[in-house]
C-alpha cells in the first residue's frame, strides 16, 4: 500500500466489513435469544420446544465467541497498523529530528508512514533543507565579514603605520631644516642690512624677497614642528583648569590684544582632563585667529562659554569677525588651507588645523559655524576633569 494512503484509508475498509459482520453477528445472536424466549415461555415447555431451545443457546454461544474473536481480530489489526504506518514512522522521525537538533544538519529526514506521517516528516525534511540553506549563507556571511574585518584591520596597521612614518617624517624634516634656514635667513638679512640702498631698486627688492621668504618658512617649519608634535610630547594626562589656561594664555598675546582693541570675555570654563601644554595651545590659536580675522569696520569681540553635554563640556570661541563661507567649514581644518592671500592676512594656514588635531588627541570633535554676531563660532568638545586617559 503505498506511503501516500492516509491511516483512515488503511484502516477504513477493514473496519467497515468487521463493522458488518459484527451487526449480522449481533442481529443472529438476538434473533436466537428471542427464539429461547419464545420457545420457554408459555404453558409450560415440552421435551422438544427444550431441545430447540439448547439448539438456540449453543446459536448465542457461537455468535458470543464470533464477537469475541472479531474483536481480538480488530484490536491486533489495529495495532498492528498503528505500529507499521504511525509508532514506528514516528520514532524514527522524533531520532532523526533529534539528530538533526545537535548539529547533523547533514542527514536526511526519512520521509516513510502513513500520509499525515509521511507529509509530516516531508513538511520536516523540508524544513531541514531550508535551515541547512541558511546556515550556509550565514556561515557565507560570516566568512566574508571576517575576510573584511581581517582587510581592515591590515590597513588600520597600515595607515597606522603609514602615520607614524608621516609624523616622524614630519619632525625629523623640519627640525633638520631649522639649522640650514636660521643660516639663510641671517645671511639674507645681513645682506639687506649691508647693501640695503647701496644697490638698486630690483636688487633691494630680491633682496627683501629673500627675506620675507627666508622669514615665512621659519614660521612654517615652526608651525609644522608644532603640528607633528601633538601627542608625541609623552606627558601625562591631569585635571587643567580651564579659567587658569586661558589667563595665561591672554596675558602672552596681551599686545595683540591691545593693538586690534579686541574685547575678549568668557564664562566659567570648566577642569577638563588632559596635557595642559596642548589645551593652552588649543585656546591660544582659536584667541588669536578671532584676532587675526577681525572685521576692519569694527573692534574684535572674541567670547568663549562653555555647557555641559553628557559626559563631556562643549566649548565655544565666538568673535565678530569676518565670518566663514559655510561651504568651507571642512576646509578650514586642513593643513595649509587657506581662504585668503597671504599678503591680506598673515599665517601658514595651519591654525585650525593644530586645533583638530589637538581636540581629537584628546578625544572630542571641533566644528565651525556662523555666530549670531555676524562672525564665526569655533565648537569643540573636551573630556570632564577625572575620566580614565587616553593618551
């Protein structure tokens, strides 16, 4: 028979006829109780109406044993069906999903029974396949998130690397170069000094090239030396009063300060953590680039203030300046970027630069944007005094 009949198939027709048969036999057995009856009741039985009544009960008595062999019959065929098409399927279906369970995705769930069985184990090797798919193309997946993390980190190490190369670079070169332009730059201004006016109008004028150019590289490598050195200096990490930085810092440009006429206020700043030598340089660059690019129409008004946010202090240099174009609010951070000529404002264009990398040796973030004072608004976050060190 084949797996796809259902149980109720299997065991219907055999039940209808023992059904039948049971009725035919049931129906024998009351005609003959209802012959005994007859035959004992009234008047008084005689010799033969006893005679055929013994015929009638030994009739009972063999459709009696008939119902009781039928009914043996059925309950082994029964069981015997549930045991091939329903116990066993089962059974070997319950091993198989247990295997199944603990990882052997890899063998196959029988698909045997009888049709509700068999749709069962085939709705579970079904199943099977499609979680032997997906494991698959999650273990796929996780290949290839480990073959991108393993690329990325190699080119961490390598950018890493690559930085550390470009930093020390940085450093050897322009500290090496000191030496050699102190030496151009004292050699052109003792021309200048000597035949200054002695010769005529072109050479005096190369000669001034000589030195202004001998004078802005001095600066440069200066700036370039600074710029390199940040988070190199090995110092430790300490609470720094920002109040106490910023005296000091105001009182070393005190006489660009009086010169421009600038007004520079704060409120209270806060104890941030960090190397006191690099915030004080933070704060100096953003003072003195309020001052550099003041309006020429009015005094310079530099703020600084200071909230809390989260567990970090945003910090804010606000001035009445000249302003930055918002569309080059990134530009301003990279190093010997500049947005005017040199001959209108002074400088190497290294600044804002030195200021993000300050902010993020120490773990914030710095931006720019316009200030409701019609000039510019340098934000940057630093870490609260007490928090565990970075450097």
């Amino acid at each position: 028979m084949s797996s796809s009949t259902s149980l109720r198939d299997r065991l219907r027709r055999p039940l209808v006829a023992v059904g039948a048969v049971l009725l035919l036999t049931v129906a024998v057995a009351l005609v003959a109780v209802w012959r005994i009856l007859a035959l004992l009741g009234g008047g008084g039985p005689d010799a033969t109406a006893v005679d055929r009544a013994l015929v009638w009960s030994e009739v009972v008595l063999v459709v009696v044993g008939i119902l009781a062999l039928l009914v043996v019959l059925v309950c082994v065929f029964a069981w015997v069906q549930l045991e091939r098409s329903v116990i066993r399927p089962l059974g070997r279906l319950a091993a198989a999903v247990r295997q199944a369970s603990t990882g052997a995705h890899e063998h196959e769930i029988p698909v045997e029974g009888a049709g509700e069985i068999a749709t069962l184990a085939s709705d579970v090797e079904h199943m099977r396949r499609e979680l032997v798919q997906q494991v698959e193309e999650v273990r796929q997946l996780h290949e290839e998130a480990e073959r991108a993390h393993e690329l990325l980190r190699e080119q961490t190490r390598e950018l890493e690397r690559s930085n550390r190369d470009l930093e020390q670079f940085a450093y050897v070169a322009s500290h090496d170069l000191q030496e050699p332009l102190r030496k151009v730059a004292s050699f052109t201004q003792l021309l200048q000094k000597r035949y200054g006016g002695q010769l005529d109008d072109r050479a005096d004028q190369y000669i001034g090239f000589a030195v202004d150019g001998a004078h802005r590289m001095q600066r440069l490598i200066q700036d370039l030396l600074s710029f390199s050195r940040v988070g190199r200096s090995g110092a430790d990490w300490e609470d720094v009063d920002l109040e106490a930085v910023l005296e000091q810092v105001l009182h070393d440009v005190g006489d660009r300060v009086s010169e421009s006429g600038a007004e520079v206020t704060h409120d209270p700043l806060p104890v941030v953590r960090g190397e006191r030598a690099l915030l004080a340089m933070l704060l100096m660059n953003v003072v003195s680039n309020a001052i550099k690019f003041r309006h020429p129409e009015r005094p310079p008004r530099i703020h600084l203030s200071a909230r809390r946010d989260g567990d970090a202090w945003e910090l804010a240099c606000t001035d009445n300046g000249i302003g930055i174009d918002p569309q080059y609010a990134e530009r301003v951070f990279v190093i010997f970027q500049r947005l005017h000529p040199k001959e209108v404002y002074s400088g190497t264009g290294i600044g804002l630069a030195l200021v993000k990398r300050v902010v993020e040796h120490h773990g914030g973030r710095v931006w720019v944007g316009p200030a409701p004072t019609g000039g510019t608004t340098v934000r940057w976050t630093l870490r609260t005094a007490g928090e565990p060190d970075l450097g």
